[in-house]
C-alpha cells in the first residue's frame, strides 16, 4: 500500500523546486481508491483488489484464512496410483492450494514414484514420505514448512538416502 501510494504520489503529482509547500499526502477511501490532499491534482487511482486466495492471510471464522484449510493433493488434482507413473507435479500457482501432503500420501501416489514436486502451495509439513523407496528429487519450493517428517524412516534410511 505505501509503495502505491509513492508511486501515485510520484507520478500524479508533481510540485516546483520552489515550492516550499508541505509534499503532498495521500489516503486510501473507503471505496478503494487513492486520494490526494493537493488542491491542484485531485486525481485518483483506483486499487485493483488482489484476485487470489492465498492473499487473504488471517481469515475469520466464516471466511478461514486458506493457510487453515486442509486441502490435500489427491483433492486439487486426480492422482493415480499407476505403477508406471514415476513423477508427480502440482504447481499451485493458478490453482488450488495443497496446504498438507497427507501421512497416507504414498497410498495416493505410484510406487514407482522417482519426482515429487509440490511447489507454490501452502503447506507446512513436510509428511506421508515413508514407503517412497525410488524417491530421488523431493520439490516443496515455495512452501511453508516448518516440520520435517519421513524422510529417513524406512530402511535403509529411505527415501532420504535416495534423494540427489
């Protein structure tokens, strides 16, 4: 918001070097727009609302924030678990949001499953890795972990001995 005000204030509204006026101030209205103090630029621009979900951090009881919704992958894609599947990419970045991957993730996805990729989402464990034995590229790029799990649980320290 301070950076749209700056550039509204920098580019609308232009003062001579000799104007030893106080810089002009700027407000957002309630209906949205930007407003200037300057008597003579009263022109204002209008704040297109941000469109996508995961912008709207600290939701109310009835509208929750996305980041406390439990969304897992097999509901914002259909996952199959087909041997002959050997990666999985979800990207949230147009879609839904995964915010937990689920500790029955590998009954979801193929045992076969070499890449992993759940990048641009909202989750927060990193979970549901046991079992993954050919596991070699686990992506959770643009996530929000915190807690680590599975990842060297199975035998022979797998799936995370197994990960390049």
């Amino acid at each position: 918001l301070a950076w749209a005000i700056r550039m509204f204030l920098n580019n609308r509204i232009t003062m001579s070097s000799d104007d030893q006026k106080e810089p002009p101030t700027a407000s957002v209205q309630a209906d949205n727009t930007i407003a200037s103090d300057d008597e003579n630029n009263k022109k204002q621009a209008v704040l297109s609302p941000l469109p996508l979900e995961w912008t709207k951090m600290g939701g109310t009881i009835d509208d929750p924030s996305p980041v406390d919704i439990v969304r897992y992958p097999w509901e914002v894609m259909e996952i199959s678990p087909n041997p002959e599947e050997t990666h999985l990419t979800i990207v949230g970045t147009a879609g839904q949001k995964i915010t937990r991957m689920g500790s029955n993730l590998k009954d979801y996805v193929s045992p076969n499953l070499t890449h992993l990729v759940f990048r641009s989402h909202l989750i927060r464990t990193m979970e549901g890795l046991a079992g993954m034995k050919n596991l070699e590229l686990l992506e959770l790029y643009d996530n929000m972990i915190d807690e680590l799990q599975d990842l060297d649980g199975g035998e022979g320290g797998l799936p995370g001995a197994g990960l390049k």
